[in-house]
C-alpha cells in the first residue's frame, strides 16, 4: 500500500509545480517575443523618417530613436512556499 500511496504524492505534487511554472515560462517568452516586434516595428520607422533628405527631419529621426529604448517588462516569477513548491 505504502508503494502506491508515496508514487501517488509525488506525481500530484509535480503536477502542480508545472502549471504554474510552464504558464511563467510561455509568458515570458510571449513578452519578449512581443517586445522584440514592437523595436524593431520603431526602429524601421526611424530608418524610413532618416533616409529622407530633409535635415529637420533626420533630427526628428534621431530624437524619436531614443523612444525606441524601452526596459523589457518582466513578468513575476511564480512564488514558492517553504517546502519549494
């Protein structure tokens, strides 16, 4: 009986740290991915303003790349309580 009842617990106790792992790690990576499309979506748009022959707007261009720097958002990792899970 006890070799039934310990596999049992730990199947159910791995089962539940997965879950809510797996969803920080698709979070994280959905995040970044989307972070990485919205700079590069800003900077191609700075390079179009900057091939123009205007100097006003090539110094438009260079002022709106600053705004192309942004800090990446991070999401919070999943708590643990005192046991690790």
């Amino acid at each position: 009986m006890k070799m039934i009842i310990i596999p049992l617990i730990c199947a159910v106790l791995a089962g539940c740290a997965t879950g809510r792992d797996q969803l920080y790690y698709d979070t994280t990576k959905s995040i970044s991915r989307d972070n990485t499309v919205a700079q590069t979506a800003c900077w191609n748009s700075v390079t179009e303003v900057a091939k123009t022959g205007d100097s006003a707007t090539r110094a438009l261009a260079i002022a709106l790349a600053d705004r192309c720097k942004t800090a990446p958002v991070t999401p919070e990792p999943p708590r643990r309580n005192w046991l690790g899970f």
